[in-house]
C-alpha cells in the first residue's frame, strides 16, 4: 500500500473567507497570501488518490494548526468528518497549540479515529509537554514542521532552530516523530553516531522536494542507509503526487527501497 504522509485539507468556509481568519493568525496570513498557495478539500484529495495516474492508495490529511485552539477545533472536525466520509483512502491527524486544553483535544480527536498530531509549527505554537506526552500515552506520531536554515528565502520558512529539534528529540526518546521537508536537512545528521542514537524513532518525510532538493537527494539517502527513515509527503495541494515521481523513478532506489519510502515505511509507523 503507498500512503502519502503529507496532505493539507481546509474547511469550506475557510476556504471561502481565508482573509478573515489571516487577520488573527500572521502565519496562516504568511502562507495563504503565498503566490503558490492552494487550498483542497477533502474531495480534491480523494480525487487525486483516484486520478488514473496515481500511485497512492491514502493520504494523512490535515487541518492547518492555527494559534487558536477554537479554530483547530474547527479543523480537526472537518478532517473527523472527511475521515468517515473516506474511511478507505482518508486517514486523520489532529492539530493543537500549546495550551492548557491540548490534551483533552487530542485525546478527543484520537477517540473519534484519528491517528496522530502534526503538522504543527514549532516557532508559531510551540510543543510543550502536554502534546508530547499524550502523544506517547497513545503511541502516535508527532508531525513537525522544520525547514533549512540556509538557501532561498520564501513564504513559510521560519526560523526552526534544529538545536531545538534534536533537544526535542533526546527529551522525548520513546516519541514517534516526523520531521516534514526532510527534517530541514537534520536527515543528513545522522551521520553523525549520537544523532543516529538519539533519532532512533524520528522519520522525515518528503514534502516539498522539487522546490527545495536536487533529484539526487533519494541517491544520497539511499548511500547513508536511510531509506527505511523516509515516508514520502507531497505537501499537496501545494504540489501533486505525480511532481515527485520522475526523480524517484530516476534514481537508485531498489524496487524494496521504493516501497519502503512510498508506504511500507509510514504503514509501520501508523499501525
């Protein structure tokens, strides 16, 4: 089964008056005013699953993690809701902020099917301990966004110190966490023998390559002895499945590698 990681969904009536929302909440106002920026619905998803190209069975869909918990709320039952609509291609993650009802609102959302959290940006909401830890209570995983520190500047990318990832990490060893947009380069970091040790269940999905990453970064991930780490990510609707398929194709990755990266690795992690 390929199961893409990294999938955006929006409520219609965000859709329908995104400014609104943008007023309150400068980060959600940074990404929609993006030139690239698009928003889907659930149907848009299930008809890109279905398109006669594709190569995907599911996608993990999620709402945008706003500030406002009242808002995730808003997300997080939309996303319940196109879950039950589309039990055979939909699988939910909920998003929180830092804040005194995380908890009980994951808790909520895992009790109603979901299957995770994320994906949640550290610098605009933070991850305290309320979410890791309920996290860990039922043993889902933790989508994080983390972009590059170094490169060409655009709309989203904030400053993610990958010391406060790997201080996340090492604080929280038993935590099933993935790193979007190959965890800003930190995949390359493990390398390094304490990083390898400490990440030991931290996976990094591909969201967002072809505008970040020369073809030849599933090559370089395949000669470190990674690849069973990689859960492929479209960042759709900002990029289409199939964008990603000619590099994949292209490179070295074994029949057994390919299948680990499009789905064998995420059904692991989500069982």
């Amino acid at each position: 089964m390929n199961i893409d990681m990294h999938v955006h969904i929006t409520p219609p009536e965000i859709i329908a008056d995104w400014q609104k929302y943008a007023e309150k909440e400068p980060y959600f106002a940074l990404l929609s005013n993006s030139k690239n920026n698009k928003f889907a619905s659930a149907e848009d998803v299930v008809a890109e699953l279905e398109h006669e190209d594709s190569l995907f069975d599911k996608a993990v869909v999620f709402g945008f993690a706003f500030r406002d918990i009242g808002l995730c709320r808003l997300v997080n039952d939309f996303v319940i809701e196109s879950v039950k609509n589309y039990p055979h291609r939909l699988i939910g993650f909920c998003v929180v902020p830092s804040c005194e009802d995380a908890a009980k609102e994951i808790d909520r959302c895992y009790g109603a099917g979901l299957k995770g959290v994320g994906e949640l940006y550290p610098t605009e909401q933070g991850i305290d301990s309320a979410i890791t830890e309920t996290c860990k209570k039922l043993d889902i995983p933790l989508l994080l966004h983390v972009n590059e520190q170094v490169g060409h500047q655009y709309n989203g990318k904030t400053e993610v110190p990958l010391k406060h990832i790997e201080t996340l990490v090492c604080d929280n060893p038993d935590l099933k966490i993935v790193l979007a947009h190959w965890g800003g380069g930190l995949i390359f970091y493990e390398t390094m023998p304490e990083i390898k040790d400490s990440f030991r269940n931290v996976y990094y999905d591909t969201a967002a390559t072809p505008f970040l990453y020369d073809a030849w970064i599933y090559d370089a991930v395949k000669a470190l002895g990674l690849c069973e780490k990689v859960l492929f990510g479209s960042d759709f609707p900002l990029l289409k499945q199939s964008r990603y398929m000619k590099a994949i194709d292209e490179s070295t990755l074994s029949p057994e590698e390919k299948q680990m990266i499009l789905g064998g690795n995420a059904a692991g992690i989500l069982s």
